[in-house]
C-alpha cells in the first residue's frame, strides 16, 4: 500500500496549507489543497501570468470568447473577478454559433446564463449570418479536412471580426495548461515549426486584436475543478465533432505521462517558451509577408485567407 | 481466496456523462482512488472524483459511500 503524503484527518487527507480537508491532491506540487486555498492557488497562477505576459494598461477593452463550456466559463468568471471593478477596462464576452445540431444551443444557453448574472455585455454571432452556412451544413459537403480545421479557421475569422469591431485590443482565450501542452507536442510531431512560433508570437501581429490565453497555467482538471466549487452554470457535454480530432490521441498520450511522471505538462510549456525567441529569430512571424485576402480582405500569407479557401473560393 | 473476502469493500461508482449507470465494485480495504481509477480503466488526469458529492483527493483511501466519477471533456 502507498504511504499517504498528507496528515490524515477524521474525514480525510488535511490540506497542506490550514486544518482543513483537502479537496485535491496536486502530484506536481506534492500539495494536498482545501477549497479556499485551492481557489486562492488557481487565482494566483491566473494573476501571474497576466501580469508576467499580458501587460494589461489603462482604457482596454477586453473580448472574452466564451462558448459556455468549463474553460471559458472559468475565465469570463476570474476576469470579471479581476477587472470588473475597473471603471476604465471595458469587458464583453463573445459567444460564436457555428450551428452544431444538439450541441450549441445548449452551451449557448449556459453562456447567457452567465453574463445575466455578472452583468457583462454579450454578443452572440453565427456561421449561418457570416457565412451563409452552418458548421453542420459545411460538413455535409464535399469535404477535403476535418470538422475542427473548419470550424477552427472560420470562429477564429469570426472572433476576431466582432472583437475589433466591439474595439477590444484583448481578446481572452480560454485554452488551459492541457490545450497548450496538447498544441505543442502536435507541432512538434508535424514538425511544424513556424505554427509553433505563431501559437506565441513575441510581438503584436498587425491587424489583429491581441490574444491571451490567461488559464494557460492552469490543468484542464483544476479549471473544471474550479468551476465545481465556485457553482459556475456550464455545459460539460463533449462536442459531437470531437472524435474527429487527431488532438485526443495527443491528449490521451500526454495524459498517461503525467500521472506517470507528474509536471510534464508545466515543463512541455516552460521548455517551449525558452524556445520560442530563439526559434522566432529563425522562423519570425510572417507580419512583414501579409497580403490582404482578396475575397473578404483579412490579413493573409497568399493571396486567398485559409477560411475562404476552405469556404470554396477559388 | 475466500479469507480475503472480509478485507473487501463494495463500493457504488457512476461514471459521467458517459454511462449513467452505476456499478458496484469490489475493492480490497486500503486501496486508493487513483488504484480504483486504473481497476476501472480511466486515466486519473481525465477526471474529478466525488465522493457523496465532494471532490477528493486521489491518494485518498476509498471508503464505503457513492463515488461519481466526472468526465471532464473540452468543451470549446
């Protein structure tokens, strides 16, 4: 039998930190964590990495992608938490419809659920207005990539439109430690370096809002976790496209590393961001190669933007 | 074998979403969550375990009582 790390309590394993039960066992940190400190932890990483590589001023406005799910719920809640109280930082949550057929409507219900109650403007665009056609319709054509190439490239296109035109100069992702990780290792197996150059770009991209990924420290676990304990309305069913993606086969790898080797996700992160000024030295940003998409006019690196390729221009 | 049968636990898990089924496991008294997880097959960075309702630690030992084990699937 394995020896127990924590003092036990007449309840349970007691938290590394107070007296009280413990809620979580954190094998990369060898913590054991009661809610109120577990909250506190989560809460500081986030701060932490705003402010090591987001450096938020004064009169921004800040675009929350928020699909309803765990992770973008976690962060419109924090980031409400963190800047709702500042008279001169605008936030507006922005929830993208790509038409899933028994998926989206549902998260979509739980988003508005969310910004009713923290009082937080909300916008809610669809493929059907943009494009002309629903994620579901897209697929049932002749298609030449996966559900996720399209729906990816095309809510990306689409997030970023309505952030600029809400004027954010922040848009906030809701990708967690697990989706980074999963990110990395995936560019490295395609060997594609210049996509991970861009996944961090050292220096603004002209022509778009900028991105931050807050939750990038913090576990999938912990995030879900988080959400559990402070009550947040979320949706937890899986998207019906998900099975498509090569990513849950890098998921399931890296998963079973960690809980035999616990911290490596956090290294895979830490170890990528040494890389990338070394690797952007070589392989920069092509912010100095962009042309304007000659359909719809969004910055691009050919002629035509991937999303109206794959929306069938020629 | 019949000897180490009083050192056994029963113990009702449900699995979700995926299965809202509940099944009854045997367990020898002592094991963890994180052992009753690889019994059951899923991997422990994949899920969150409550036990009557709360989160748990994983390198808690299983007591008697419900345990639901929660899918945490990407939502986005």
């Amino acid at each position: 039998m394995k020896s127990l790390s924590g003092r036990m309590t007449s309840m349970g394993i007691q938290c590394t930190k107070c007296d009280n039960e413990s809620i979580i066992y954190q094998k990369y940190s060898g913590m054991h964590l009661c809610k109120k400190h577990f909250v506190e932890d989560v809460e500081r990483k986030i701060k932490l990495t705003i402010r090591k590589h987001y450096n938020i001023n004064r009169n921004e406005t800040i675009a929350i992608a928020l699909s309803g799910g765990k992770d973008s719920t976690v962060l419109l809640y924090i980031i409400n938490k963190i800047f709702g109280d500042r008279p001169d930082i605008n936030l507006v949550a922005i929830t993208i419809d790509e038409g899933i057929f028994d998926y989206r409507l549902d998260t979509i219900q739980k988003s508005k659920e969310l910004t009713d109650n923290l009082g937080i403007k909300h916008v809610i665009r669809s493929f059907a207005d943009e494009y002309g056609m629903t994620l579901d319709e897209l697929t049932q054509k002749q298609r030449s990539y996966g559900a996720c190439s399209y729906c990816g490239v095309l809510r990306k296109k689409l997030l970023n439109k309505t952030a600029k035109e809400k004027g954010a100069t922040r848009l906030a992702i809701g990708h967690n430690l697990d989706d980074e990780a999963q990110t990395i290792l995936l560019n490295h197996l395609k060997g594609d370096v210049s996509r991970l150059v861009r996944l961090d770009p050292p220096k603004k991209i002209e022509g778009l809002t900028l991105r931050i990924k807050p939750l990038r420290s913090i576990p999938e676990k912990e995030v879900a976790l988080y959400a559990i304990v402070n009550e947040l309305p979320m949706d937890f069913s899986e998207c019906p496209y998900a099975h498509e993606a090569i990513r849950g086969e890098v998921r399931d790898m890296l998963n079973e590393f960690e809980s035999k080797h616990p911290g490596t996700k956090h290294s895979l992160l830490s170890g990528f961001q040494k890389l990338v000024p070394i690797l952007a030295k070589e392989y920069p940003p092509e912010e100095n190669k962009l042309n304007e998409c000659r359909v719809c006019g969004d910055l691009c690196t050919g002629s035509l933007c991937q999303a109206c390729k794959l929306l069938g221009y020629e | 074998m019949d000897m180490n049968r009083k050192n056994d636990i029963t113990v009702d898990v449900k699995i979700v979403p995926d299965d809202n089924s509940e099944q009854s496991v045997n367990i020898e008294k002592g094991t963890t969550y994180e052992d009753l997880l690889k019994k059951l097959d899923i991997n422990e960075e994949s899920v969150i375990v409550l036990k009557d309702g709360n989160a748990t630690p994983l390198d808690g030992v299983v007591e008697s009582g419900k345990i639901q084990v929660l899918k945490i699937t990407s939502g986005g």
